[in-house]
C-alpha cells in the first residue's frame, strides 16, 4: 500500500498495543481503555475485515496482582508475574469481545515457533484457520518459558513477524505518542510529528527514541524497525497514539491519523521472509569482494571460494550472516555444510570440495534459493 487512500481496503490488519497504554502507570489494566479498543476492532470485522491482535501487558498486569511498583530485572520473577498477568489479560478481552458476540483465541508464541520452518508453518495454519473461521486471534509472547536468548525482544517485531506469517495488508502499532516525531516530543517542544515516510528513508531510526515508561521493551526505534521487517511482505505500517478518540476505525477508513510508514522495498516470497524474521543466527560467514559483488550484482550462490573466514558452531541447514569484510551484515541464508566442514573448504574452488572432504552435498555454500539479501 503506497498510500492512505487504499487502507479501506485492507483485508487482514495486525493491531499491536503496548504496555503503556494497556496498563495505568503498572496499576494493571486500564478497562476502559481495552473496552474502547475492542469495540473498535468487533466494528472491523463486521465491515468484512480479518482483525489479529497483538497485545502487551501480560507482566504489568502480573505486577499489579503481586502488588510489584517496580519491572523486576530477574527473569524468572518476570516468568512469574507474565503467567499471574496473562489469564487476566485474556479474560478481560474475551469478555469485552464476548459483548459483541466475538470469539477469541489465545497464542502464545516463542522465538523457536517462528525459527524451526515447520513450527512457522504450523503456525501461520492454526492462524489463517482461526481467522477463516471469525475467531479473534490474541497473540503475545509465551514470557513464561522463553529465556533471553530466544525472545523476539518487544512486541513491535513479534507484531511484524506475525504480519510476514499471515501476509497482512497493514500493521497498525498503537503506543503512548502520536506516532513518530522528527525529535524526541518530550525533550523538545519544537518536535513535528511525521505523517508519511518512505520505510528506505536512512533518516527514519536516527528520529526514533527508546523507551521511557518502564514497562514495555520497546521504544520508536523498535517500532521503526518493526515496520522494516513487515515491509518485507508488503505490509503498510502506521504508528499512532492509542488514546485518540476511534483511533482504529478513523487509520483504516484512510484518515490522516499518526506516521504512515510507506513499505518502498522489495517484496520477499514467504520462504525468503521467514529467512529475514531469523534473529538467531549460528554463525557467521565473512566474504571476499568478489563474492559480496556475486551476491548483490549478480543473484549467484555463495561458492567456498569467496569465503575468507568461518565464525561459530553450526550445522548444515542453519542459518548464517553473511558479512563483508568490514563486518557490514549483506544476506543471510541456509548453510548446506557444517562450521568445521566450511572451514575446510573455504577459499576453494567447489571442484575441490571432494577432494578436501571426501565427498559432496551441494557445490554452493548456499544456495541463492536459500539466501536473502539485506
């Protein structure tokens, strides 16, 4: 969608709400608020639309039924307070739908759902049915089993990752500001708010700002950065304040509302999106300048010969970066050789793949079927 013009026509929207505005001030949830938004959204579907809601407070909610002033800084009191929060999150949008004669869905996900392919496609099944079906999915992050290194890291990515994995026509992401400021709002009152940009704008995540409310994880630079990867898919993304009066049904109908982010980049097929939305990567392959070259000009695979180093452990059918030789991330992909097998052959020609392992899988390092560029 390169314009607002065509937001009445999206069929399939992701709406993702944060913390701060789900939560008051870490008092648990905010009723009035949510039964707002969720009027909102049953207005949607009726109109024939396909509705995913992404939502945060899970922990806030948690911490206000544990009487906690304070975001603990420990990961199983996190765990804790994400699995007291949760049942009452839920409930609360259950009951609120339940008043338009809606039904909701719970799923939790994790990053390892959304890494290992046939879980990613289990997942984008159980969604698409769910929503053929006119069920409201409700999809938040399983906080009580993921551990740091596995955790999408906020909302805002998990909302663009689901966008990829449904092929939404638009993510709406709904915060505390009115959307995304050429400076920071709230330490310069001279600030404009930006009604449209171009997602490739360079200038984008140097106006973004993190996080000040201590209850989310995610700032503007996330959610710029969010609306990145969901370009990937085409999906359009607008970041708005939620406390605006039918801030949902005015962005759809096409109205002026927040910081329209435009997706100006190259739409990736599903294999290739699932690829870029890989935060775990196992390894690392740094190239010579004719391969970066061979990669970005061309549209080859990556052949031995143009690897100059092998970094960390992997297995074949991992994905690894791919890294030029100033460590500038160019494309990552689906290894077909082993870390300790890719440092053997790396620096040489595929005919001699044999000869230095004793046998051959595939005479690319990755196959360019298997690898995206960044």
């Amino acid at each position: 969608m390169k314009s607002r013009k065509a937001f009445p026509q999206a069929r399939r929207i992701i709406v993702k709400i944060g913390s701060s505005l789900l939560t008051r001030g870490g008092q648990g949830l905010d009723t009035a608020a949510l039964r707002q938004w969720t009027d909102q959204i049953a207005t949607l579907w009726d109109q024939g639309r396909e509705v995913l809601l992404v939502s945060s407070g899970a922990v806030a909610e948690g911490m206000a039924r544990l009487n906690w002033r304070t975001r603990p800084q420990h990961l199983n009191k996190l765990q804790a307070a994400a699995a007291v929060g949760q049942s009452g999150l839920i409930q609360a949008y259950e009951s609120n739908f339940h008043r338009h004669d809606k039904r909701t869905a719970q799923i939790l996900l994790t990053h390892e759902d959304l890494t290992h392919r046939q879980r990613y496609l289990n997942a984008r099944s159980t969604l698409s049915t769910l929503l053929q079906f006119g069920v409201i999915p409700i999809v938040n992050e399983n906080d009580t089993v993921v551990i740091d290194e596995i955790r999408f890291g906020d909302n805002d990515t998990l909302g663009a990752l689901v966008a990829n994995l449904i092929e939404a026509d638009l993510l709406i992401i709904l915060t505390d500001q009115a959307g995304l400021f050429d400076r920071d709002p709230r330490l310069d009152n001279s600030a404009k708010l930006i009604t449209e940009a171009s997602i490739s704008d360079p200038r984008l995540e140097k106006m973004a700002s993190g996080s000040r409310s201590g209850l989310g994880r995610g700032g503007m630079t996330t959610k710029v950065r969010a609306a990145q990867l969901a370009a990937r898919s085409g999906t359009a993304t607008v970041i708005a304040g939620g406390s605006q009066p039918r801030v949902l049904n005015r962005i759809v109908a096409g109205e002026p509302v927040g910081t329209f982010l435009i997706p100006d980049v190259e739409q990736l097929d599903a294999r290739k999106r699932w690829l870029v939305g890989q935060f775990q990567v196992k390894g690392k392959l740094i190239l010579d300048e004719g391969a970066v070259r061979a990669l970005r000009q061309q549209g080859k695979s990556l052949l031995p010969i143009g690897v100059r180093k092998v970094l960390g452990v992997f297995q074949r059918g991992d994905v690894v970066a791919c890294l030029d030789e100033h460590g500038n991330e160019i494309a990552r992909g689906l290894v077909n050789y082993s870390a300790e097998e890719a440092r053997k052959i790396k620096g040489t020609p595929s005919s001699h793949i044999s000869q230095m392992l004793g046998y051959v899988d595939e005479p690319e390092l990755i196959h360019r079927d298997n690898l995206v560029l960044l």
